[in-house]
C-alpha cells in the first residue's frame, strides 16, 4: 500500500471507534512514536528498546 492509502485507512478506521478508550489508547501509541523515547547505553553505544508487549496485549483485550 503507499503512503496515502496507509493514511486514509487508518483515518477511516480511527473515524468509525466510539470508545473513549480506545481513542485514549491509540492516542498515546501515536504520541510515544512521535516523541522517540530512544535512550542510548553509553558504555556499549546500544539503544535499549522499550517493552511495549504487555500494555499492546491489555489493549487488544479491551477491544
């Protein structure tokens, strides 16, 4: 799919959720990516990934 299709799809998708909650939940997935919490090791210069498993799993949950 390009770029745009990707984005009208998930417009679309996002209009048609009534949930408070789940707008809530999206919300945030959208904010963590756009602020980028990469930390950097400074001793091995490794970026440490950050677990997201566990809240992406309760959210599918609550769907």
């Amino acid at each position: 799919m390009k770029k745009e299709d990707l984005k009208k799809d998930l417009i679309d998708r996002i209009n048609e959720i009534d949930d408070e909650n789940k707008l809530t939940a999206i919300q945030t997935i959208l904010n963590t990516l756009e602020s980028e919490h990469i930390e950097f090791d400074n001793k091995n210069n490794a970026l440490e990934p950050e677990d997201f498993g566990g809240y992406i799993k309760e959210w599918l949950k609550s769907m």
